[in-house]
C-alpha cells in the first residue's frame, strides 16, 4: 500500500512537468535505478501525433484464439538469455527495425515481422519480407489502418487471405513496399520530420511494376495461429523453438523516454494508449528479468531500436497480449 501512495503522489507531481521536459527525464531518473531515461523525441512533439503512433485498439478480447499451455517438455530448464537473432543468424528480418513512419500501424508492423521472421525460419527463406502495407491497407477486418488495429485478426487474414511481399519506403523490394517515409523519431536526425499521422492508403490488388510476380502468385499464407495465457516459460519455449512473437503493452509518458536498462513503469497514471513490438528474446540486467524487444520507430529510437522491459510480472501487460502463428509449408496449398 505504500508503494503504490508513493506511485500516486510521483505521478501528481510528475503531471505538472511537460511530458517531454528535460526536468521530467531528470525526475524519472531520479527515482529509479532500473533502467535510464533520456532525449528521444523533440520536446515540442504533440501529444496527438505520439497517441497516434500506439494504434492497437481495445475492443478484441472477443475473440478466442487457441492457447499454448504447458508446452515445455518435462525436465527442460529455459536458459536464462536467449536472442533470436544470435539463433538465426541466417534470418535478416530478426535483426531489422522497421519504421511505422507518421502511421498507427504499430500492428500491422508487429505482425508481419513476426511472420517474416517466422518465414525464414520455418520455410528457409530469409529474402521473403510481408509487406507491411499490404496489411494495412487490405485487413478491414483488423481495424481502421493508420487509425489503429487488433492483433488477432492480423494473423487470422494472413492464414485466410495471405498477405504479399513488401520492402521499405522506396526501396522498389517486393510486391508492396511500404508507402510511409521513415521520419525522425528523435531529437536529432538525418530523417525528415514526422507529420501528422497520414491517411490508411488504399488497398490495391497489384503489385509495383519492376516486380516479377503477380499479386496473387506472390501471396503467402499462415497455416495456425496461438496465443498464450501469461505463462512466462511457454512464451519462452515457443520463441526460442518457433521465432519472435506480437505482443501489445500500455505506453505511459515515462516510456516516451526510454534510452536504455529494464523498464519499469514510473511515471504517468494513464496510459496514452496500446502499442504492439516483436519480442525477440530475453535475459537478466543485474537482478532484473526481461524481455527483449524490437520497436517500430526506427533505430535511433531508444537502444538501437530495441528496449528491456520487466518479465514475468506482465508489466504493463506485456504478457497479456501475446500472438502469434506458423506460416504454411512452401508448396502447400
């Protein structure tokens, strides 16, 4: 109970500091030890265009999805690190941090990193990359585009529909590159700035005209899709035997912030909305479990790109939220 006096009276005083000040950062800094805050975005960056960045939707928890419990075979021990781009080397999705660009389209980038990853790993094929904008732009069903998502019915349309090859903005790769410019997430940069968030763009059955393929010869689809019921080892099974996962998490100011170190909520009493991340591994800073995870603002966002948030106790409901699939056997229909 004090603890949680503490927290209130911490995010009170913490309300009336810009959440992007540098006495913020100072103060958060001040307070804990676990994990290190520092200049990301530019302190005039508005609150909106950042809430339009964490585009998962609530509104899913309808939708059941087979769970994996108790998957870890009788006397296997998990090891205490584990990343996935050290166990796929073969695998250059793993190790990519995408761009969402000025798009709430954290969950569909999520996604089908997750599925590129899993492509390579399962299909041996590490030069198939899904086209982010293709989901996007074609999963009605998944939400409202640069407006935000579900995770769920992402990879549902993927084993219903298939979803196409893709590269990053401009760079000709795929069936589908993405449409967003990559924009600075930072203070400082070579990219151009964000904007507001931009317009879902529309959903087109082609495919650039340099590429070989047809829309529908490119597509490839999921053969399953899971979930998992906060259990911390099966989640940890299923990354190290299958590959990276989706997962959504509560984003608070203090987060905004993060440069490196475990995080752990600290400041901020409401959420300024879900975002969804790939976790690629796990290990222990210190006395501090964490998980290992991959963001979608670029690389010189946080650490490299990256950041640790605690594991094990659903900070932020990381674990609460986690979904993924197996892609379908090349050649299969």
């Amino acid at each position: 109970m004090k603890g949680l006096i503490l927290l209130f009276l911490f995010a009170a005083a913490s309300a009336k500091l810009h959440y992007l000040s540098d006495e913020y950062i100072e103060e958060i800094n001040g307070k804990q030890s676990s994990w290190v805050a520092g200049r990301n975005f530019p302190e005039d960056t508005p609150l909106e265009y950042i809430k339009g960045l964490l585009g998962v939707l609530e509104g899913d928890e309808a939708i059941e999805l087979p769970r994996r419990v108790g998957i870890v075979p009788k006397g296997f021990e998990i090891p205490e690190s584990f990343d996935s781009r050290e166990a796929w080397p073969q695998c250059p999705t793993i190790s990519e941090i995408r761009d969402q660009g000025s798009c709430g389209s954290c969950w569909a980038v999520g996604a089908v990193s997750v599925m590129s990853d899993r492509e390579c790993i399962h299909n041996n094929d590490p030069n198939f990359r899904y086209s982010d904008e293709d989901l996007v732009s074609c999963c009605a069903t998944c939400g409202m585009g640069c407006n935000g998502g579900w995770l769920k019915p992402s990879f549902n349309y993927w084993i219903n529909h298939g979803i196409v090859s893709g590269g990053r903005f401009n760079s000709s790769e795929g069936c589908k590159p993405y449409s967003f410019y990559e924009c600075e997430h930072h203070a400082e940069g070579e990219r151009p700035p964000c904007e507001d968030i931009l317009p879902t763009p529309a959903c087109t059955s082609e495919c650039i005209p340099e590429y070989g393929l047809g829309y529908e010869e490119d597509k490839r689809f999921g053969s399953h899709v899971y979930t998992f019921d906060k259990q911390e080892q099966d989640m940890q099974f299923d990354i190290m035997t299958n590959g990276p996962v989706e997962a959504s998490f509560n984003v608070y100011n203090d987060f905004l912030s993060y440069k490196s170190g475990v995080y752990k909520h600290t400041s901020g009493i409401l959420p300024l909305g879900g975002h969804a991340i790939r976790i690629i591994g796990w290990g222990v800073e210190g006395e501090e479990p964490y998980w290992l995870v991959a963001n979608s603002w670029n690389y010189d966002w946080g650490d490299n790109g990256l950041f640790k948030i605690l594991r094990g106790t659903n900070e932020c409901g990381i674990e609460g939220n986690i979904v993924t699939g197996m892609p379908r056997a090349l050649g299969r229909k």
